[in-house]
C-alpha cells in the first residue's frame, strides 16, 4: 500500500489528529511570516494536506494564484471545499517524484 493510500484513510480525521498531537501550532505555524511578506503573484504549496493553509492564504494574498500539490485525492477533495473567491488555485493532484 503506498503513502498516499495511508493518507487517503485518514483523510477524514487528519485536521482532528493534527491538532490533538500540535495544538494550534501546526495551523499558526505557516501564517507567522505573512505580514512581513509583499504582495505576491503565486505561491506555491506542496503538501498541503486537508487544504486548511487556503483559507489564511485566500484572506491574506487577496490577489494571488496558488499552485496546490497534493498526491491524496481525498485530502485533494477537503482543500477544494475550502476554496473560494478572491485567489485562484491550480490544483495538482500528484507527487514530486521524478
């Protein structure tokens, strides 16, 4: 079974675990340097799990594109959910392997 099947299974209960282990550093950790970064054209997020980053990005980077890679389709499908106006995100369902 590869990885991305494991991932697959916990889809559903991914964000639930993450924060029992982390607490709410694994979802405030990636927006601490937000304020301090220009505007940007595209940002690119590479595993981004349950799509839980989008909605900070989508707040944040009003004008920006996301380019979202993420090899779990079930994960893939809980970040689509949470998109919405204003940015745009490619989604790539895929690994970074050659």
């Amino acid at each position: 079974m590869s990885k991305t099947n494991n991932f697959n299974r916990i889809a559903p209960f991914y964000d639930l675990m993450a924060r029992a282990v982390f607490g709410q550093a694994i979802h405030q950790a990636p927006k601490v340097f937000f304020e301090q970064l220009p505007e940007v054209e595209s940002i690119l997020v590479v595993g981004g799990g349950s799509g839980s980053l989008l909605e900070d990005l989508q707040n944040h980077f009003k004008t920006a594109t996301v380019t979202y890679v993420e090899p779990s389709s079930r994960m893939m499908a809980m970040a689509r959910s949470r998109t919405s106006n204003p940015i745009a995100v490619d989604f790539i369902e895929s690994t970074l392997k050659n």
